[in-house]
C-alpha cells in the first residue's frame, strides 16, 4: 500500500527581508480540495544562494502511511511550519515534491480561513466548502463541531469578538469533525486552557485509533507529543537530522537544546541586531543561581541573565529591558522587565557588567523568545531613542519545564518578580 504522505527532497528558499510570493489557505483549497490525490512538485534544480537568501527547509524525505501521528518538532526557526504550509499548499516548494493522497485538514494559526465578519455558524458552513465538504456532510457533523467547542452561546456572534480562546475551539473543533483523511496541526493548542488541551488530545487519539485518518502533529508540549504521537521527526536549521520512535527523537532534541549558543551577530542580513552603535551589548549569557550556562528551567526556578556591555559615547544613565515574547505567536509580548543599572554620568569607554536575576513563577511551560534593550536615561522617555542597542531573535530560547500536572494549567500571561543583584 502506498503511504498517505509522501516527501521527497523537499525545500524551501526565502530572501532576508523579502516579500515572498503565497498562496492563501482558502484560495488553494477551492477549487482542489475534492482531489483525493494530489502533488505538489517543483524540478530538483541546483540552486545557488546569493546573499540575501537562505534555506528554511532543504532535501527534507520522508513517508507517512494511513493512521499514522507523526509529531514534527525542532527549535524555533527549524523550518516546521514551513513543512505544514507546504503540505498544506499554502506556499509552493522550490524544489522536491510531496505527495498528499487524500483530503487535508489544516489547523495551522488560530481561526485560519475564517472570516471576520461571519457568524461561528457561517464559518463552520464556510470552512466546510473550502475543505470540500457538501452541505448534507457539514449538517450531519453540526451538533458534534458545536458541542465539542463549547462555544454554542455565541453561534451567531461574528467572530471578531471572539476571544483567542474560542477562535481556537470553533477552529479545532471543525478541522477535527470534517472528514478529511489527513490532519495537520500546528502549535495552536498552546492558546487553550489545559482542559481543552485535554479533550483536544482525546479527540486526535480518536482520529487516528478508530477513524485510521492520519495526523501531522507540531508542537513545542513534549507531553502532549508523548501522548499522541508513535513517531517523531526532528528538523533543525533546515533539516532533517533524525527520525524514530518518540522517545529516541526527543532524547535527540533535548541534546539540541542543549548544545544551542546564544549569539549576538551583527550584519546587513542578520535579524537579530539592530542600534545606534553608541552603546552595545558585547555578551549575554543565561545562566542559573550558580551561575552555570543553561536555558532549560523548571517552574518556581531562578534565571540569572548576566549582560556585559560597552559604551562609545558619553552619555546619562543607563537602563535595561528584558522581554519574553510568545515563541508561537510572533509579537505577542508576555512579560517586560526594565531595571536601571547605572545613574549619572556614563563615560566613553566604559564597560560593565549587570546580571538580572528574574524568578520564574506563574509562568505556563513552554519555549520562550527574548529581547534585550540597552538605552541611556533619555532613551527610555522619547519615542525615537538616539542612544540603544537590540538583541533579538536568538538562537536559543529559554524554555520553561512543568514538574507536575498542575503546573501545566497555569496562564500564560504572567508578571515575574525580577531585580538587579549585580552591576
């Protein structure tokens, strides 16, 4: 029998900064998703990068057979969205191929391909044509998509003033009762409350045990991955560097989190840096309370951030910001740190040291981006600082471990007590 999935040399190019040609979910589906068999192909080609390019998948292979959940996992920037929103045909390949032989079911963002301005009743109708569904199919599975969300008071209420949560719910639910024959999700369960999450979980056990529909499963909760998945895939930087049983794989990511740096690069293309120039971070480091270099923390645990750095300007005062932001949902900001770490007079020339020690309390487990922000006093009261430097974007991320179940219900929006111990 010939696998439900299937990848062959799959990869994907984009330009540092550049808009990139895509294709919607909705447009895609239309029109195709009645086609029980479908590929997606581009010739393998060799490609030379230039510059301002770079490989967010390369020579990715692998094969799925029908049943199967198969858990996708990796740092952040490994390239496993990129893999679903191709699988998905969102976005075409640059080279390689994938073959997809049934209907898909993407879960990919929170409310993907919902619109505004509809009902959740007209958006169930709405998601069901645009996966292929008829009208008849859509009505026999209405009670269940309704029930399961829990969202059935606010049927007729546009989705606009829906919270993240039951955007989350509404989209699940109807991803999941749709008959599709293979379904892909990305890490939207971490918007849910641990019982969603639950019942979530039970739902995809159930797809895979009874109805023998396939799943591609992403997610940063190794639990839930332990849980639902029998195989695992690991990506990073692009790449496929292992694939097995679930425990080998995530025996393997663990010593890739590990193994990671914290680096602060400077260059035309490198995201991650940004300033005046006038003042400068020249390290960073994460440690713990014996200041031993780790990013790995349980909750209730004590983070020490150590930041060295260099002033080539004469200038007053001086002020730190550390932010931790949503590694699944860009741009959401969770918690914001700002200490001063010098008063009066700072010289050209100077260097220095600040460690913030921040305790880890209330805070949900996951993987965590920072920022740095490093500014003269002036800096931190105008709109346009003339004195500041910028790290972002860094390899590795602080990453939050549950020790218990209880743990795993906490919020995810937090304030975390947090001071200055040495400057």
């Amino acid at each position: 029998m010939n696998p439900i999935i299937e990848v062959n040399n799959l990869s994907k190019r984009y330009k540092y900064g550049g808009s990139q040609s895509y294709y919607t979910l909705r447009d895609t589906l239309v029109g195709i998703s009645k086609i029980p068999f479908r590929i997606f192909h581009k010739e393998h080609k060799t490609f030379e990068l230039k510059k301002d390019e770079f490989w967010a998948l390369k020579d990715i292979s692998f094969k799925v057979d029908k049943g199967e959940a198969v858990g996708i996992i990796g740092l952040n920037g490994a390239g496993k969205s990129t893999l679903l929103k191709i699988l998905s045909q969102i976005t075409p390949p640059t080279e390689g191929e994938a073959i997809l032989r049934g209907r898909v079911g993407s879960l990919l963002e929170v409310g993907t391909g919902f619109q505004q301005e509809l009902t959740g009743r007209e958006n169930i109708y709405l998601n069901g044509a645009i996966l292929g569904m008829t009208r008849r199919e859509i009505n026999r599975k209405f009670s269940e998509i309704v029930d399961f969300s829990g969202v059935g008071k606010f049927l007729d209420t546009p989705v606009k003033h829906y919270s993240s949560g039951m955007y989350m719910r509404l989209a699940f639910a109807v991803a999941a009762h749709l008959e599709s024959e293979i379904l892909i999700v990305d890490e939207v369960l971490a918007v849910g409350d641990a019982e969603f999450q639950k019942k979530c979980l039970g739902k995809m056990n159930e797809i895979t045990s009874k109805d023998k529909r396939t799943i591609l499963f992403v997610s940063h909760n190794l639990e839930a991955i332990k849980k639902l998945c029998t195989r695992c895939i690991l990506l990073d930087k692009g790449k496929k560097v292992y694939e097995g049983s679930v425990e080998k794989t995530l025996g393997k990511y663990n010593d890739l989190r590990n193994s990671g740096e914290l680096k602060i690069n400077t260059g035309e293309y490198n995201s991650n840096r940004r300033g005046s120039g006038t003042l400068s971070f020249t390290d960073i480091e994460i440690l713990d309370v014996n200041n031993k270099s780790r990013n790995i923390f349980n909750i209730g645990q004590t983070v020490r951030f150590k930041l060295s750095y260099k002033i080539s300007k004469e200038m007053k005062g001086l002020h730190t910001q550390i932010c931790f932001f949503s590694s699944k949902h860009s741009g959401v900001l969770l918690t914001n740190m700002c200490h001063e770490i010098k008063s009066g007079v700072v010289k050209k020339g100077e260097k220095g040291v600040a460690t913030i020690e921040v305790q880890l309390t209330a805070i949900r487990p996951g993987e965590y981006g920072l920022y740095f922000w490093l500014g003269d006093e002036a800096a931190t009261h105008q709109g346009n600082p003339i004195n500041y430097d910028v790290v972002e974007n860094m390899t590795k991320q602080l990453i939050i471990e549950a020790v218990n179940e209880e743990e795993n219900k906490l919020t995810g929006s937090f304030s975390l007590p947090s001071k200055v111990i040495f400057k």
